[in-house]
C-alpha cells in the first residue's frame, strides 16, 4: 500500500488563509492589525532570502510587517536597545531576530531580551517552561508545524506510540514535549540510543530530526505509521531528508516530502504565534 504524501505547501495556504480572515474579523470587532517586526544583523544571503519571505508572508495575510536590517557591525547594545524599543511599542506584537546573529553578539541575552509575550520563535525560557509544565503559549515553529501537519493529515494521537528521533532543543525536544500533550507514549532516541531500528518499528508516529541523510531506513517504518520528516539535507542527489522516502512510503501510512513536507510550514506557524500574540494583547487592555 503507497503513503498518501502529506502536503506541506497546501496545509501552509491552508493556515495563512485562516489566518487572514482571522486577521479581517479582528479589525472588524475594532481589534488591532497584528504587527510583527524582524530583525536582521548582517548580510547573509540565506537569512536575507528568510527574512525576506516572512515580510512578504506577512503583509499577504494583512499583518504589518516591520523590518529592521542592521549592518553586520552593530553592537550588542545596539541590537539590545532596539529590542528594547520594540518591546514597548504597542503596535509590535511580535519580534524575531533572525539567526544566526554575528560572532561578537552574545545570541542567548538578546534573545533573553525579548518579552515572552512577543517571543512568537518560542526560544524565550519562559515560553519553553511553558511547554515544559504543559502550559504552552508560543510555540516554535517547526515543532508547532510537526503538530499541525500530524493533525491535519488525520493522524491519530491519542494513546499513540510516538517516536521522535532527535533531541536538539530546537526540534527534538519540543516535538517530544507537544506530542506528550497530545497523549502520545513518547520516545526519544539519539546517538546512544541501544538498537534504534527497533524502537522506530514500535512508532505509530515517526518524526526525524538528526539532520542526516536518509538515516531512517524505510524498513524501519511500521506498516500504517505517520512519517514527518523534517531533515533538509543538501546531497549530490538534491535535497533529501532523514528518511529512506520512497522504501518508508510503501509501509507509512502517511509521509511527508522533502521538499513540500515541514518546511513550508513554518512560516504559516509564524503568523499564527504573530495573530495569538496580537490576540493576548488586546485582551490585556
Ligand atoms: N534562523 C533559521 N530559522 C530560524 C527561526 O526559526 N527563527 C529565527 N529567529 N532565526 C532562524
């Protein structure tokens, strides 16, 4: 039986189309326009092309987007003083300083800096104890958009077993986290962990993140399970992700591409922590 291929662009405009009639009730109830600002510290052309696509995601769901490109010698205190500004400016609901940030800038106190309640990368240590006692506000991204694409391709949760292979504390670990909230049975392997192609034929839910190549072979996909793949992996052969994709796909139940899986989404996950912040704000006044 072949997976169906879980459509990341698709589910992606799904949400940024919800969030853009959120956005037009929001005004309409006399709410505010959410308001993100992105920071961007020197000239990296990867992060240029990042920050770039989420302005321009933005202002196609109506937020005002409010960029901020600063030369690649800016100070730490210069960059702190403007997170500052932007933490006090009521109509910013939210703030991302695109990483990574030059070598002289200490990236773990500015992103300290920032209120955790416009922290919608989810990387403030209150908003990761916030998912760590079950609570969760702001979410990052690509493990939020792991939860979403899981969800909307019908995957059950509930009682699952869960496997997550990976424990970086930006996808491993909140992944784990979330699916925990989920009520999935959770695992969580690495580089010790004892006979790894047994653990991943226990999982109902399969999610890579150890960012090498085809790492999860296909027979080890259990018939029926739910794959998300979110390595990226430039090869020889193109891009491919953590799983053997076309040997996994004959057993999945469902699998997502790469590309086209979990990496459209975050963006989309993006608006949605930009439409929640503005939406906590103005209940707050
Ligand atoms: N650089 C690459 N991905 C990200 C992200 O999700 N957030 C931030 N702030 N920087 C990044």
């Amino acid at each position: 039986m072949a997976a169906s291929i879980i459509d990341g662009k698709q589910i992606a405009a799904d949400v940024r189309a919800e969030v853009a009639a959120e956005v037009k009730k929001m005004q309409a109830a006399g709410g505010p326009t959410p308001g993100l600002a992105v920071v961007l510290v020197g000239e990296d052309p990867a992060s240029q092309v990042y920050v770039n696509n989420k302005d321009k995601a933005c202002q196609e769901v109506g937020f005002n987007s409010f960029k901020h490109e600063l030369p690649a010698d800016t100070s730490e205190e210069d960059l702190l003083a403007l997170v500052e500004e932007l933490n006090g400016r009521e109509d910013v609901h939210g703030i991302l300083v695109q990483l990574p940030l030059p070598g002289h800038i200490d990236a773990e106190r500015v992103l300290m800096a920032i209120s955790p309640d416009k922290d919608v990368d989810g990387f403030h240590p209150m908003n990761v104890g916030r998912l760590a006692v079950g609570a969760p506000v702001f979410v990052s991204c690509t493990p939020a958009g792991v939860i979403e694409l899981l969800k909307r391709s019908g995957a059950e949760l509930e009682g699952a077993d869960a496997v997550v292979v990976g424990r970086s504390n930006i996808v491993g670990k909140p992944v784990a986290l979330l699916l925990l909230q989920e009520n999935c049975t959770v695992t969580i392997c690495h580089s010790r962990t004892k006979d790894l192609a047994a653990v991943c034929r226990g999982a109902d839910v399969l999610v890579a993140a150890v960012g090498v190549p085809e790492m999860i072979k296909g027979d080890w996909v259990k018939e029926g399970a739910t794959v998300i793949d979110v390595g990226i992996n430039r090869t020889d052969d193109g891009l491919v992700g953590d799983v053997e994709f076309e040997a996994a796909a004959e057993r999945a139940r469902a699998i997502t591409p790469v590309p086209g899986g979990v990496g459209p989404m975050t963006i989309a996950m993006l608006l949605k922590n930009t439409l929640l912040a503005a939406e906590l704000a103005s209940r707050d006044r």
